[in-house]
C-alpha cells in the first residue's frame, strides 16, 4: 500500500493543478457527464487509482477515468442513491435515501470493486449512511439513535467491520457523527465531530461539538481525541473534521470569533488540524464563510468559500488553500472555459481534484480537474 502512496506523492509533484498553476500552466476542467444529455451529476471523492465516487440524478455512480458506471442498487428502492467515498481498490460507500414516511437512510458498500451494493447492518440504531471507505474495507459513518432529548443532533458516528456495526462514542455529549468522505483513513483513524456536554449554550437550543478524532476504532475500545476550536467565545466554540489524510492531517470548518457581515453570526473557516494545532482557512477575499473538504499527502487542501454579491446573491466558489490563502479554482481556467467550479470535494495524492460546477451549457456537472 505504501508504495503506491509514494508513486502517488512523486508524480502529484508534476501534474497537480495546484503546481501547474505555480509553474504558470493551466490546468484542464473535463466534465464527467451524466447518463442524460441534461442530466445532473456531483463528483464527491476521487482515488490515488483515479476512480472517482458520486451521484448523477438519483443513481450512485462512479467513473473510472472519465467512464461513468452506475452503482447496482441494492433492495428496497429509495428516493436516491449516492456512492460517497471510493478506496483505492474502487470499492465504495454510500446510502439509500427515503423520504416516506420520514428522511433516513440505509448504508452500503460495493465489497467486490464495480459489483452490485449491499446494505450493512444498522442493528441497535434507527438508520445509517457509509461516508467513508478505507484500502482495508473499514467503513465508517453516521447512524440515527432514538432519543428524547432535543437538544441533541441524535445520532452517533459509527465503523462497520466483521459484518457488524460498532459505536464510536462521544467526547461526553450524547451525540457524535461522521458523515463526509474522507473521514476514515488507511490506518483505521476516523474524523467528524461529538457533542461535549449535556448543557445547552443560552440562546442556541443545542450542545456545542468539537471536532474528533477516534483512534482503535476496530477494537472494542474506540478512544476520542477533541481537534479543539478556532473561537475563544464559548458561544461560538463550534467545529467538525471532514477529513484525515494518511499522515493524520485533518480538516474541516470551525466558528471564528469575526462578525460574518453575509450571513449574520460568526464566520465560518475553515481549518486544518496539524501536529496537535488546529489552524484557520480563510474564504476567499470579499467571502465570509469557508469549509475545507478533504487534504491529500502533499497537505494540499480544497473545499468551498460562500459569500454574498454585491446585489445579495449568494455565491460559492471551489477553492483551494496556497500557503494559508483561498485560491478560486475557476481563476485558474483559462477566461474563455464557460466553467463556474462551485465546490471542490476530493483530491487526491496525484493533485487531481473533483467536485461540483456549472460547466458552459449552464448544467450542473460533476468535474475533474487535472493537467
């Protein structure tokens, strides 16, 4: 494993969009298509094999390249399905969304790579979603519990493994969860983010969460570690780890303690997690708000920035962080591209990216970005 690792890092030193960028080359946008000529597609996760995972319309794809395959549900239909994360060896996690009676979900995983889904067990909790997948076949994510409380987000972040479903636990609050790709990594070491308390912070009706990390996971004995916040004020003390890398570098978004004069608040940064300090990632200038989705070895870290026009409209733009600064990814396209990159949701060790644009047709497509 650890030797297509260090293939990975060497070649991402030559052809990833970020060192393309620095070298004065432009990188190129292809649009992964869509089974339909208008159909809709996002691209959530991508492997150092160049698999990627995602959803087109209401089915649960995957490209290998720039082919697009559907994901073989399993029984019973929902309203959607969407493959989340892939592994290197193209296995995949993801969940069956139902919208009757009530929202839930059911989590399943592609054990045979490009082979039909199959659910696993959510026995002891009232649904689940599989957000991550790692070489080994560990499988982590969020199940719903029942409780009374309402002050709690109700649910717990989870790992499936030996065909069973294992509970994770909380920093002392009663809920938990870890529900993106990327949370899981080679290691077995799971990201998101648990409740601390059973005091709900005046004016807010709910527990504040940290981000988390669990370690031996697959043990019996999960232990959570909390990643800490960027904010000083307890009121804003809030952050959730999205993804970890296989050197432990984590990231995700936290609450700052600056005014957010978009959306009202604080604003939300995004962060990564590095030798035992959580550090902030800025929006892009004029942009209040940021998240960063996933890291890859190299450190390179991609996510979103939101803001406001100067006419009120919302915006959010792909971005990816050069030396602590949000870099619009679409600003990297050459001017005539039509492409408006809104969200960058993978990358990996080779520096190829994928997420979610408006390609030039106007249709929102899932992309890769590469050179």
């Amino acid at each position: 494993m650890r030797r297509f690792v260090a293939i990975g890092v060497a070649v991402a030193r030559l052809i990833s969009p970020a060192a393309a960028a620095a070298e004065g080359r432009t990188p190129t946008v292809i649009d992964l298509g869509a089974p339909t000529p208008n159909g809709f597609s996002v691209a959530l996760s991508i492997s150092d094999s160049r698999i990627i995972a995602g959803r087109s319309d209401l089915d649960a794809v995957y490209w290998r390249g720039t082919a697009l395959h559907t994901v073989t549900p399993p029984p019973p239909a929902g309203g959607g399905q969407e493959a989340i994360d892939v592994n290197l060896l193209g296995q995949l996690a993801g969940d069956i969304t139902f919208f009757v009676p009530t929202l839930s979900f059911l989590p399943f995983w592609t054990p045979i790579p490009g082979g039909p889904a199959e659910l696993l067990p959510t026995t002891g909790f009232k649904d689940g979603r599989a957000s991550g997948i790692n070489v080994w076949g560990l499988v982590a994510g969020t199940s719903q519990i029942e409780t009374q409380d309402p002050n709690t987000i109700a649910q717990r972040a989870v790992v499936w493994f030996e065909g069973r479903i294992h509970d994770l636990g909380t920093l002392g609050g009663p809920g938990a969860i870890a529900d993106t790709s990327g949370i899981v990594n080679d290691f077995g070491v799971v990201v998101g983010a648990s409740e601390i308390e059973t005091t709900v912070i005046p004016g807010l009706g709910q527990y504040r969460f940290h981000a988390t990390m669990w370690t031996g996971v697959t043990t019996g004995h999960p232990v959570a570690r909390d990643l800490g916040v960027l904010a000083k004020q307890p009121e804003h003390q809030f952050s959730l780890a999205k993804a970890i890398n296989d050197i432990g570098q984590v990231v995700g978004w936290a609450l700052t303690d600056i005014p957010d004069p978009c959306f009202g608040g604080s604003q939300q940064w995004g962060f990564e997690f590095e030798r035992g300090e959580m550090h902030g990632l800025p929006p892009l200038d004029g942009d209040c708000d940021a998240e960063a989705s996933r890291v890859n070895l190299r450190g390179q870290v991609v996510g979103v920035s939101y803001g406001l026009t100067a006419d009120g409209s919302f915006t959010e733009r792909a971005v990816i962080w050069k030396n602590g600064k949000a870099v619009d990814l679409t600003a990297l396209l050459p001017p005539d591209s039509g492409w408006q990159l809104l969200d960058a949701n993978g990358i990996n060790d080779f520096g190829d990216i994928v997420g979610f644009g408006i390609n030039p047709d106007g249709i929102g497509r899932a992309f890769l970005l590469r050179r």
